[in-house]
C-alpha cells in the first residue's frame, strides 16, 4: 500500500497564529521567524504506525522547496527517515507571483499539484488536516483521503 501524508498539521504540528503574525512583519523578518518556526516543529503522526510489511510513505508539502527545503527534510530524517519520497508543491507561497497575496489562488493551483502528486504516485490513501483541501481532494480524485486533525 501507498500512503500520503500531509506534513503541516498530519506529521508535525502547526501554529497558525505564529505564521498570520510573521506574514505582516518585513521580508527578511518573515523569512527568519519562518527559519526557525519550522527548523522547531513538534512530531505529530507517526507514519510508520500506519505501515505494513512492504508498504511505502510519502510526503507531499505546500512548503517552499527553495529555503525550506533542506530544513524539511533534516526534520524528517531526525524524526521518521523512512519516508519513501517529499514533494513539495507550494511553490513561492501566495506572496510571490503569480499570485500576490492571493491565498485562494494559491491554495487551489496548490490542491491541484498535490492531486497530480496522488495521481503520479499512484497512492492508495492521503491523509490531510485541513477540511477545506479533504473536501476538495474528495472531488478531484477517486482514493480514500481522510482528514485528521480539526485544522479550519
């Protein structure tokens, strides 16, 4: 079996507040609170509590590859190094072209890319926190997705 995890608020847990109030600070600030917000994150779900003998896990992330990249996957080496794969689809974020802030935008073309992802990897399950993404995941492909976690 295949199985995908959303990492934010499934695999590590997710501070929403803490996020809202480094996106109104400069730039560079932003980029720093977010350096250690993320470098700092808590284990949430275990992924291999999930796992038989033979199956595989991965990871798909709205997060930047760019910057959070490596950071990304030192934290998933420290906590679970047996993932099978990390995607990222996130891009830039909402702030950067095309999109200027547009979160919308953003989160759909976003929810789109993870589908593609599902798809490609020809996963079995996805699990996810947000109610909003599980409902539209539902539409747009035909695999069990199931949220966990009560994120809005």
């Amino acid at each position: 079996m295949k199985i995908g995890f959303d990492l934010d608020g499934v695999i590590c847990d997710i501070d929403n507040v803490v996020l809202k109030i480094s996106h109104i600070m400069s730039p560079e600030v932003e980029e720093a609170v977010a350096k250690y917000y993320y470098s700092n994150r808590t284990p949430l779900l275990n992924p291999n509590l999930f796992l038989a003998d033979g199956d595989e896990w991965y990871v798909i992330t709205a997060r930047n590859p760019g910057w959070m990249g490596d950071m990304t996957r030192k934290w998933l080496d420290k906590f679970y190094p047996s993932y099978s794969g990390l995607y990222f689809v996130g891009g830039d974020g909402w702030n950067a072209e095309p999109y200027n802030g547009d979160f919308d935008a953003w989160n759909h073309d976003t929810a789109v890319r993870k589908v593609e992802l599902m798809k490609e990897l020809e996963l079995d399950l996805y699990i996810d926190d947000s109610p909003c993404n599980v409902s539209k995941y539902r539409q747009m492909i035909d695999i069990p997705i199931i949220q966990y976690g009560t994120r809005i």
